[in-house]
DNA sequence: AAGCCGTGGGT
DNA sequence: TACCCAAGGCT
C-alpha cells in the first residue's frame, strides 16, 4: 500500500538518498554550532535558501556567539536583517539571545521543552534545532516536509488546515527515527526542496516514489491541498523624503509592533495633500521649499498591497524643529547609520541623489 | 483560531 | 500581470 512503509524502510530509503544527493554544503552546516543552527532556522522561516545566505553569511561575522548578539544594540540588529523581513524574528532573536545568557549559561537548550519556552521558537523550529545542533531525536513539520509527507501519504487537505495538521504532525513522528537525527531532518527538508517541489516534482528522482500515494494517483501536484485563496486589499499613501540641504533625509521610528515595527522609516502621510506643508510645520517643524512627486510603486506585504506615491520635498528647520531624538534621526546618504530599513525605504533612499 | 507579519523567486 | 507560497510563530 503506497503510503505505508514500516519506519526503518522509510528511514532507510531516504538516508540512502541523502548519502548520494542530500545538500552538505549550506553555511550553516559548516562550523556547525547550536548557535549557528538557530540564527539558519529563524531566518529560513518563511524564507528561501538562497534569499537566507548572504543575511546569514552577514549576520555570523557580526555576531558570531550568542554573547555577540545579546550585548548588541537592536538598531545594529535590524540593520543586518533589512529587506529580509517578518522583523520580529529578528527582535526576538536578539531578546531570546539575552535570555539565553542570562537564564542558561550561554548555551542553548538541548530539548524541544526549553527552547519553546524562547521568543520566535515554535514546535518545528525547535526541533530542528535539538536534531540538527544536537543530533538527538526531535520532528520538524515545516514546508517542505509537509508537502512530502501529503503526497506520500495522500493527504488532500490543504497542509494549514488543522486536520492536515494533526494528521502530519503524527505521520512526522512517526517516521522520525531515533539515531541519525541530523541527517534524517536534514534529508525531509532536502527532499521537500530539491525533489518534491511544488509546482514541479522529479518523482523519477524520488527515493519513495514506489510507495507514494500521489505518485500512485497518476497526479503529484493533487497534494497536498491548496490554501482557500483571499483577495488582499489595497492601501494607497505617501512616503515623504524630506531633505535639508546638506542632504540629509529624515526617518521616524516605527512602532516596536506592526509593520516595519522596531525599524527607521519614511514618514508616512496619508491626509489631504493642500494640508501637507502645514502638517510637516506642525508635526515635525519643517518647513517645505519645493517639493515634487516621485514614480509611484506598490509594495506588497503578506497580507496588503501598499500603493506608494513618495513625495520629494526640500525642507529647512523652523523654530521648533526637531533635530534629533529616540523617535527621529537625519539619515546622512554619504555615511548611512547602521539602522534597519522597510525594502522599499531603502529603494527610495537610494534613489536620491 | 483566523489574522498579522515582508520580501523575493518562480511561473 | 498577478498569483502562489517559501526551513513559521504569535496573538
């Protein structure tokens, strides 16, 4: 019966297939270290591999211990993780990275339990990290093994639905074998990626083709289910560069939750235009020279398009300007801060000239 | 328990 | 273009 192999069949099929195929040269399997292995994990969330490496690459010569990283300022963290996004990984890093100094030596816990109990660090994560850091026995059910596991078994459910859930959650303990904890994580993750894909699957190259039920059904990409689809709305605004004439441009500090929380940002205006230069008087003490509207974009988030009118506009102080504060800066574009930055900010600032 | 949270790759 | 969705977690 596709979908049925004992576990040791199982486990032995698939650690054959990573000998011969499985990736062994990522960055984080080299100097393999817990601390490295968590930053990998956190940044892989809802990420791909090649969108992770230069962040990791970046963010390990920064910070290479997990002491690095709790003395550092959050502003330098974020700035290493500008146009990564989801930047509440990275503020939770950065807190879980102080937890982990002051509440266990330095050193990550070994065990799903623990580590669970640290910001940004759910079920998956931290088995991930107990397997591939420790080699202990511990299941991952991310992405890709989801996807393998729905069209090994034949699962038809989308793979968010909490009965898709449940139902992996239990087929991924099951196979997950008690030895060969790194190298079995490893290979569900490799088979996810490079064999299982989503769109594309090399069924011929699969180590469980014989016993896969969706190779069975003639049709792979009939599994696993596909998410129920929403249309997303669209938010129209403006982001103001506003410029002195030594060149500077002016960044707020957004909210530490939300979008963009904890990062520096454009101001965003989105009231009546005729009001604009009385509002950058009133709210900032600027007063506006000349101004001009750039090329509009749109920027999409997981959940909103943002349609985006920027607006140039040549400012000098007045009388109660602000100059500098926790809330603002004057972003000097010849020696930038080390500052974190929305995608599409960063664009914009350097655009200018 | 759905909605919130970014950005880029692939098609 | 527009759409799907990535090595998910938090509320």
């Amino acid at each position: 019966m596709p979908g049925s192999l004992s576990p040791a069949l199982f486990q032995q099929a698939v650690l054959a297939w990573y000998d011969d195929y499985g990736r062994k040269n990522l960055p984080w399997q080299q100097n393999l270290t817990a601390y490295r292995v968590w930053v990998s994990e956190i940044m892989l969330q809802q990420t791909q591999v090649t969108t992770v490496i230069p962040y990791f690459e970046n963010f390990i010569l920064v910070f290479p211990t997990v002491e690095a990283l709790a003395l550092a300022e959050s502003d330098e963290v974020m700035h290493l993780w500008t146009g990564l996004g989801y930047y509440s990984r990275a503020r939770n890093l950065h807190k879980a990275a102080k937890m982990i100094v002051s509440q266990f030596g330095s050193q990550l816990p070994d065990s799903t339990e623990l580590l669970m109990t640290l910001p940004g660090i759910g079920r998956s994560t931290a088995g991930a990290i107990v397997s591939t850091a420790f080699n202990q026995r511990a299941t991952i059910l991310d992405g890709n093994v989801k996807r393998v596991l729905s069209r090994y078994a034949g699962i038809s459910d989308w793979t968010g639905s909490k009965k898709a859930e449940t139902q992996l959650w239990e087929l991924a303990e099951f196979y997950t074998p008690a030895v060969n904890c790194r190298p079995y994580t490893q290979v569900m993750m490799d088979l996810g990626a490079t064999i299982c894909t989503r769109t594309k699957p090399r069924c011929e190259a699969c180590p469980l083709q014989v016993s896969c039920a969706a190779f069975a059904s003639g049709n792979p990409l009939n599994f696993p289910g596909k998410k129920p689809k929403k249309t997303i709305p669209v938010r129209k605004g403006h982001l103001l560069l506003l410029q002195l004439a030594t060149g500077a441009i002016f960044l707020e500090k957004r909210p530490p939750v939300g979008i963009w929380g904890g990062l520096w940002s454009l101001p965003a205006y989105e009231g009546n235009l005729e009001n604009l230069t009385a509002e950058c008087q009133h709210r900032y003490g600027l007063v506006i020279e000349k101004m001009c509207f750039l090329d509009s974009l749109r920027h999409t988030f997981s959940h909103f398009h943002y349609d985006i009118t920027p607006i140039h506009a040549t400012v000098v102080h007045s009388e109660q300007a602000i100059y500098e504060s926790s809330e603002h800066i004057w972003y000097d574009l010849e020696s930038p801060p080390r500052v974190g930055l929305p995608r599409p900010v960063k664009t914009l600032l350097m655009g200018i000239n």
